[in-house]
C-alpha cells in the first residue's frame, strides 16, 4: 500500500512539472522503478543533446532515459523513461512539439513534449538506433541503424521505406535544409547522399575512415563530417569535393554542428582530447578550444538564437558556454557515468560509488543527495570498499594501484603500488587490519596489505586468471578469491598459504561472499550460476539457476537472503536457507556491477552500466517467489505457458523469461511445463 500511494504522488508531481513554471529539484524519486526508493545520478551522458526550436527545453540522451531541462533555469523539467537500452540519439520536431529518441532497444520513440507522454514507438529495425532526424516540414523522421536508413510518417507512426546501400553501421543522418537530400554517415567510410522523397540514391561521399557525426551548413552548401582519423572534413554538397581538412583535434570527433548563421563550426572530441574546438566555418581557420571536459564530448548544440553552445561529456557535466566571448557560463551536474562498484559505510548513512569517469562519488543515503566527490584517481574505479571503523576507504582500479581516503576529509591519505596490472577487488579484514587486493595479471595478483601502514605484506600466488573479487571470512582467518580461472581459492591468512580450491564454475568467477556466519561461501559466476559452498570443508551445498551472466553477489546482514546482479540488468533475491526465489528487480537497461546491502538488511543499493545507483526498499515479509508461476496468480498451470507463448522469441525483461537467459523460448515453455500444478505452498 505504502508502495502504491508513493508512487501515485510522483505520477502526480511529475504531471504537475508539465503544468507549472516551478521546477523541484527532487529527481532522485522520478520514474523509478517499482522497488526503488531513490536513484542516484541521472544516468551516463550516452549520446547527442538537442535544443528545442524556441530554445526552451534541452533534451540530454542517457543511460536511463531523455532528461528534459527548463532553458529558463537550465533545471531539470522531466524525465522521459520507456527506452529497455541506452539513448543514443534524441531530435526535436520542427514545431518543437515532439521528440522523438533512437536507442539500443532497437526502437525509436516518439514524446508529446507538453505533456511529457509516451505518443508511439516505431519498431522494425533489427539492431542499435544510432541517429534519428525529422526533415524540415516535420511529417517524416529519419532513423538509422545497421546497414538501413528507415522512413517512417510522423503523423501516423507507419513506416514508409528503407534506404539500403551502406554496408556497415550508420552513425548519423540529416536532412538538408531544404529538405530535398538526406545524408547518412556510415562505419563503411562513405557519405550517401539521397533524395528525401523518392529514396533514389544521389551520390557517395568517399571517406578513409568511419563518419560518426555529420551535419548540413545552414545554407545546405557544405556538408561537415567528423571521424575517428581526428579530422573534420568539408565537402561541397553539389559537386561532392572536399573543400577543407580541419585537424586539430588529438582523438576522434563524436560530434559536429554549425552555428545557426553559418559562421562556425564546433566539434567534440573523444577521450583523451575531451575538447570542444570552435572553427571558421568559411575559412576554416581555428578560432578557439573549450576545454572543461574531463574525458570525451559525446554532444554539441548550439541555442536556436547562436548565444549557447552546449556540450555534454563522458564526465557527466552539461557545459554551456558564451558563443561570442567563448567563456564557460554555467554547469550541469548530477550525470554520472559507469558504475563499477558501490559499498556501504559502517552505518548505513553513506554509501560510495567508483565510475568509470575516474571519480569517487559519495551519497548521503537518508536525504539521497550527492555529498562529495573524490578526484585526482587517474583511471577506472574498479572497486571501492570502506574500512570497519568507516573512516577509510579504499579504491582501486586500472592504473594497478589502491588509494586510501580520508572519508571525514575527503582527502587522500597514501597509494598503495605493488601491482603491475588493474585491480578488481579490494576488502578489509574485519579487524580493520589487512587489506586484500586481487589484480589482472595471472599467476600473482593476491596481494596482503597492512591497512594502517600501507606495507606489503604478502603476494599470493596461484590463479591463472584475473581476480575479479576478494573477501574475508567473518573471523578474518581465511580469504576467499574468485577468478576468470572459474575457480574459488581459499586462503589461511595469517599463514599466508593457499587452503583449498573449489572447481565446479565452468565460466569466469566475477564475486564471491561469505555468508554472516561464516559458514557458507557463495559465488557468481559468467556461467549464469550461483554456487553454494561449505566453508569448512570446501563440500558443493547447491547451485542456483535463474540468472543471467553473474557480476555481483551478496548476502543480507542477517544472512537469510543472497542478492544477484546480472549483465541483462536484473537483481534476483534468494531465500539463502532453501535456495527459493523470493523476488526481481528489473530497473536497469544494461548490466548490474555491484550490489550492496546496509547494515540494516533495509536497503539494497546497485550500480550499473546506466551511469545510476539505485536504492532499493526491502521487505522482511518478502514472500519467495513460485518458480515458473509466470503470472503470479501462485499456482503454476497452463495459463503461463500461454503467458509464455505470448510472448516467445521476446528479448525484453519479463516474468516469462524463467530460466533468464535473456529470451523467452522453448527452454522456458519445457521448465514451466515441468512444474505444472506446483503452488505457493509447495515447499
């Protein structure tokens, strides 16, 4: 009840944010889904930003879903959640009253921008949506994916024609402004140029690399392309030669635009460059770079009047800057990108995050606010943990080293440097004492710290494979290691040895953790299983089957439940005891990395490939869930092999998907069929 009522309240004031001029900043609670409480950034910046025609809105892709900003304020207007993948491109009608976005689902998508509502999804492509442009009278949208150029009528949603010719994936189409050619940028490093009514091809544009952005001078004279060779190029629309060679950049360019007068040509650069570089659109002489950016600029739009341009990078940052003085204006804040890791302090009141932007980000958890970021690492966070007294934590990541943190100061106190290739894991023991880390490099990744002073202490050598995770037992005397090797090893810490190895994974182990008491050992492996070990004698318990590819697995404080997160972006709860499902969180469009619970067994926090942290409300009255009962009437009969068959050959997340390989098919009509007429109070 209290679940229905809260999220009535934000249908209403999502509704009322349509309705007002008044923008709240609470985000955190917007379209979450059912079982969360809050998210935690707003998603990873994952493709173009597009002004509005009037320049009132500004439309940002994510991980998540399309934010919508308020220009007035530049605060968040809305969110636009529908999309089960990454947005990769969004674009605004010429009326400025839809929206429409291409992602990854293989679907583009049209929104009523004054009410926020979902109009129609357009569905026929059979891969990634790269780019999506309406033609100047706004009755025909482009998309474009793999090798096809679709038409559709916007008024109808029906689809019209497909341009075929490229041989690789499109990266960007657009429209001329007289509407008469569509361009498309393709990986098989042509430019087709074709005529936008009949469909016939007008010409190739060749090209020595892959076009990832292309765009039309305002005038329709000049076609400017960027690439992974670090060049923009300019050719002539009518005759097809190229006219200029722009080369300032340092890496690729994911993206160009002109200004709306036609006299400047911006462009975003890819990682390590991250600049925004402003050229002369007729000379093409360099007039200036931006460099804010902390990693690459996925994004360039200039405001409809030429005062702004926006740009939106890896770092999670919206950047606008002064057209004429080329000065930095304002920042918007609150993206984030990958998230590898999440743990919880001692007392639950804060939880850190490592991304894959080189940050450490920490949440306070009770009001669901941003607290700190912690800079200066320089590479991925892989993993982050929190030391028992919660007033140190650890990160470690790609550069082969381990930063210790001040927490209260937020200040980094050492680096550890003994490894010689990326760390994936790092733990305290439970006295605060030692600190484990397990690298990439096979044959001696295990390494033994002394947490207070940071001295070595001790490789452990024995794996050949990577170690994606560590973990102590809870009296601290043995370690635990899980490898791409597929196996587990178990280590006698004070005697720095090698105990035992468990083997039965037949895929890489990415997470192991060992059950409050001690007595169990679980393990998530890319085999799609959890397995369950007894941590005296090493003895196989069980195995449970339901997940997708494993990335991370941990158990309940009190250790009656063993949480799962998985690469198709669910998170399975486990009654620990009898191995029963108990319930499924689907409110990630891509992988789950890690997954945590407070100290509590309240809340379940998760951090996914999406750029968010989610927070989860759990029950202790959780009911464990009837495998097979795909829909949840508590009896498994032949109404859910018809709920099966509705939905067969179905890649989307869903109960039908019961052995969740990710596709509902006749290996979930077998399992189902084989559990007929089991209730919910079988055992």
């Amino acid at each position: 009840m209290k679940a229905m009522q809260f999220s009535t309240l934000t249908f209403i004031f999502v509704t009322l944010l349509f309705l007002s001029d008044t923008f709240s900043q609470d985000y955190t609670r917007w379209s979450l889904p059912e079982g969360a409480k809050a998210r935690l950034g707003k998603g990873r910046i994952s493709g173009n930003i597009a002004y509005s025609p009037d320049g009132a809105r500004l439309a940002v892709a994510t991980g998540i879903g399309i934010w919508l900003y308020d220009t007035g304020a530049y605060q968040e207007a809305a969110l636009l959640t529908g999309h089960t993948d990454l947005v990769r491109s969004v674009a605004f009608s010429p009326d400025g009253r839809t929206l429409a976005s291409g992602g990854y689902d293989n679907t583009v998508r049209l929104w009523e921008i004054g009410t926020g509502k979902h109009k129609r999804t357009l569905r026929g492509h059979e891969w990634e949506i790269y780019s999506v442009a309406f033609n100047p009278d706004g009755n025909t949208l482009a998309s474009a994916g793999h090798g096809e150029i679709r038409l559709w009528d916007v008024g109808t949603g029906e689809y019209k024609s497909s341009l075929i010719g490229h041989t690789d994936s499109i990266k960007s189409v657009a429209f001329s402004p007289d509407g008469n050619t569509l361009a498309s940028g393709s990986d098989d490093d042509t430019i087709r140029l074709w005529d936008s009514v009949t469909g016939e091809h007008k010409g190739t544009i060749r090209h020595k690399s892959s076009l990832f952005s292309i765009a039309f001078s305002p005038d329709g004279r000049t076609l400017a392309g960027g690439s992974p060779d670090h060049t923009i190029r300019l050719w002539d629309v009518d005759t097809g030669e190229r006219k200029q060679t722009l080369d300032k950049h340092t890496s690729l360019i994911y993206s160009v635009a002109f200004s709306p007068d036609g006299r400047t040509l911006a462009s975003g650069g890819g990682w390590p460059d991250g600049t925004v570089h402003l050229w002369d659109a007729g000379t093409g002489e360099h007039k200036g770079a931006l460099t804010e950016h902390r990693g690459a600029v996925y994004g360039i739009a200039f405001s409809p009047d030429g005062t702004t341009l926006a740009s939106g990078g890896a770092d999670g940052t919206i950047r606008l800057w002064d057209t004429v003085t080329d000065e930095h204006k304002l920042t918007l804040t609150g993206h984030t990108n990958e998230v590898w890791s999440v743990a919880f302090s001692p007392d639950g009141t804060t939880l850190a995050s490592g991304h894959v932007d080189s940050t450490v980000q920490l949440w306070d958890v009770i009001m669901g606010e941003h607290r700190r970021t912690l800079t200066g690492y320089g590479s991925e966070v892989y993993s982050v943990v929190f030391s028992p007294d919660g007033n140190t934590l650890a990160s470690a990541g790609v550069d082969a080293t381990i930063w210790l943190w001040d927490v209260i100061a937020g200040e980094r106190k050492q680096i550890l440097i003994e490894h010689r290739s990326p760390v994936h894991s790092v733990a305290f023991s439970p006295d605060g004492l030692t600190l484990a880390s397990g690298g990439d490099r096979p044959g001696g990744p295990l390494h033994l710290w002394n947490a207070v002073t940071g001295a070595h202490k001790q490789p452990l050598t024995g794996h050949t494979g990577q170690v994606a995770s560590v973990a102590f037992s809870p009296d601290g005397q043995t370690l635990a290691s899980g490898s791409h090797d597929d196996t587990i090893r178990l280590w006698d810490v004070a005697r720095d040895q090698h105990k035992q190895t468990l083997t039965g994974h037949t895929n890489r182990v990415y997470s192991v953790a060992f059950s409050p008491d001690g007595r169990t050992i679980a393990s998530g492996s890319y085999d799609t299983t959890i397995r369950l070990w007894d941590a005296a004698t090493g003895e196989h318990k069980g195995t449970l089957i339901g997940h997708a590819r494993l990335r991370s697995i941990a158990f309940s404080p009190d250790g009656g439940t063993l949480a799962g997160g998985s690469t198709d972006g669910t998170i399975r709860l486990w009654d620990a005891m009898t191995g029963v499902p108990k319930q499924t969180f689907t409110g990630y469009t891509r992988m789950v990395r890690s997954i945590a619970f407070s100290s509590d067994g309240t809340t379940l926090a998760s951090g996914g490939w999406d750029g968010t942290v989610l927070l989860w409300e759990l029950s202790s009255t959780m009911e464990p869930l009837l495998l097979g009962d795909v829909n949840r009437d508590g009896v498994v009969n032949a109404q859910d092999l018809v709920s099966i068959a509705a939905q067969f050959g179905q890649r989307e997340q869903s109960n039908a998907d019961v052995n969740g390989d990710g596709v509902i098919n006749i290996f979930d009509l077998v399992t189902v069929a084989g559990l007929l007429g089991n209730a919910a109070s079988a055992p």
